[in-house]
C-alpha cells in the first residue's frame, strides 16, 4: 500500500519548468518576453494548483466532510480523535482517526506531538464554497444577499405603498419573487451543511 502525499500548492517541477523557460535559449531566440514567461509560469502553477484542489474535492465528502467542518467551526483550537468520535457521533475512534488521517495527506490539518489535530490550511470546495466565516460561524452567502435584499424591499414598501399603478405592482411583484428565491436558496444551503 502506498502511503499517501500531501497536497502541495507549488511542486518542484514548477519551478524546474520556470527555470528551463528562463534560461533556454530558444526562448528568447525566438522573440518571448517576461510578459510570455510570466504567463507560462502562472499557466503552470494555475494548472498545479486546480488539480490539487480537484484532488481535495474528491476526497473531502460525507464523514470527511463533517470532521473537516467541524475543525472549520474553531480553526485556532486543536481537537483529539476521540472528541471528534464523540461530537459527531462516529462508531469509533479509529473511523474519526481515519478521517483525521485523510485530512492529514491532503494538508488540510496537521497533527501535534500529543496527537491532536489542527486546522492548517482552508479550502472552499465542494459545499463549502457557499460559506462564508462569521465570527465562529460558517453562513450561506445568501443569507447577507438575502438580508439586504429584504431590508430593501420593506423600505421600498414603507416608502412607497401599493397604489394599484403597474410601475409600483410590478416592482412589488419582482420584489417578492426575489426574495422568496434567495430565501429559499438560503434555507437550502443551511439545511444541506454536512454538520
């Protein structure tokens, strides 16, 4: 069995490829500038890392997910195999010490001398790219977009009530709509976070 790598953002041969761009001669025989070689250079790296992230994507679902989720909720505290068992109702310590694991080989988390397990580094893939911190807390997106649109829409009725004129219904009936879809929106992503 092989063991597992850690996801690393900028490989070796990144930089291997960027040198031999810089000093080959062909390069600049055939007319590039810093503008052609930057652009190369960032191809590279872009494309490094978007399969990592793809790579992460693949592996942070269900359990994974939810351990992942509930290291996100304290990103500054550390937390044992065991705690992790317990909040998240696992059978066992080795299936939360396995999750942890993965979370390990994708770099995500790092593991203390007295093995607890911290938060290194915060990716939004997957579900949690409709998350925003707040505080502690992980929140939809939609749920300012919603609040906003909202308040807006009681001042816009506050300030201008129904007078029957189809400017004043129309806006009234767009208003509604909208709100009732980012709500709804809203609604939906809190009910399918993983925790």
């Amino acid at each position: 069995m092989t063991s597992p790598t850690k996801v690393k953002y900028l490989t070796p041969a990144t930089f291997i490829v960027l040198g031999y761009a810089l000093f080959d001669l062909r390069v600049f025989s055939q007319g590039l500038y810093y503008k052609d070689i930057h652009n190369c250079f960032w191809r590279v790296v872009m494309s490094d890392v978007s399969s990592d992230l793809a790579v992460i994507e693949s592996q942070l679902k269900g359990k994974t997910l939810q351990v992942y989720w509930y290291l996100l909720r304290s990103p500054s505290s550390r937390a044992g195999v065991r705690e992790v068992q317990r909040v998240l109702g696992l059978s066992s310590p080795s299936v939360a010490a396995h999750h942890l694991e993965k979370l390990l080989s994708l770099g995500l988390v790092e593991k203390s001398m007295r093995g607890e397990y911290f938060l290194v580094q915060e990716v939004r893939v997957g579900l949690l790219r409709f998350f925003t911190r707040l505080g502690r807390f992980l929140v939809p997106r939609y749920l300012f977009y919603s609040v906003w649109l909202s308040t807006m829409f009681i001042i816009y009725l506050a300030l201008y009530w129904p007078t029957g004129s189809i400017h004043n219904m129309a806006a009234i009936l767009f208003g509604s709509v909208a709100n009732l879809i980012l709500w709804f929106e809203t609604v939906r992503l809190w009910r399918e976070k993983p925790f």
